[in-house]
C-alpha cells in the first residue's frame, strides 16, 4: 500500500510541476490545494530538497520550485526516499534486502519468488513513470458525475 507520506511527495511534486513556470509556492498553498497537514508536509518537501528534487527560496516571494524537470522525476525514486523499499517482502528487495527469519532456503522459496516477479514489474511501471506523465494522466482523466 502507498504510503500517506509518498502520496503527498507525489501530490506536491505534481502540483508544483504544473506550476514550473511560476515563482516558487509557499507550503501553506501546497498544503491548501492538496490537502496535506503543513507540519508533515514541511518535512516532506524538506527531505525533496536535501535529495535534490527542490530548490527552496527563503524569505519574502519564497517557497519551493522543482530543481529537476518533471519529466526526469521518476516515481520509483520518490518512494525509495519517502517509504525505502519496493518490494513488498525483504527478501525480495534490491536496495534494501534482507533473509527473512522464518525462511529455511531462499532459493526454493515459492512466496519469494512469486514476490521478485512482482517487484520486477512494479519497477518496470515506477522507473517508467515520470511526474510529467501523472500531470499528463491527470489532464487526460475526466470526473464521473
């Protein structure tokens, strides 16, 4: 399951994506437009920025502004900084393996290797995605009445 904290990174980065040709946004507008507590917000947006992702400005006229181009912001780089892990069991992760404690032999494992098949596709999907292409998606999604 997603995260409320990689959500709102994702939230925050389409909002200011599409807004990229304006001065940089204020937390509180971010916070206001997406519905995310300013607090929890704050140390989001902050750990973007210690990654790279945003440029913060202080003072008056300040906020944060993209630091990349929304299209070379991956999604699957977005979780691996707000939650760690893709993959759903450790034993299946990359970057964050780990031996599972009731496991006896990994490679004959079968819930492990069904777990990698959906790592390896889950990876496919976020590496492939940008936030370009949410903002794209979203633009593309008309409201059901």
């Amino acid at each position: 399951m997603l995260s409320k904290k990689t959500k709102y990174a994702i939230k925050a980065l389409v909002i200011l994506g599409k807004n990229a040709d304006q001065p940089p946004m204020q937390i509180s507008k971010i916070a206001e437009l997406e519905k995310i507590p300013k607090k929890f917000l704050e140390q989001i947006l902050l750990e973007l920025r210690n990654s790279g992702y945003l440029y913060s400005k202080k003072g008056a006229g300040g906020g944060y502004s993209l630091n990349k181009d929304p299209k070379d912001i991956y999604l699957v780089s977005i979780m691996r900084i707000t939650d760690g892990p893709i993959a759903m069991v450790p034993c299946a992760s990359l970057n964050f393996y780990h031996r599972c404690d009731e496991c006896h032999q990994e490679t004959t494992c079968g819930i492990r290797d069904v777990f990698v098949e959906v790592r390896d596709a889950t990876l496919k999907i976020l590496s492939e995605t940008s936030i370009a292409d949410v903002i794209s998606r979203e633009s593309g999604l008309t409201l059901i009445q």
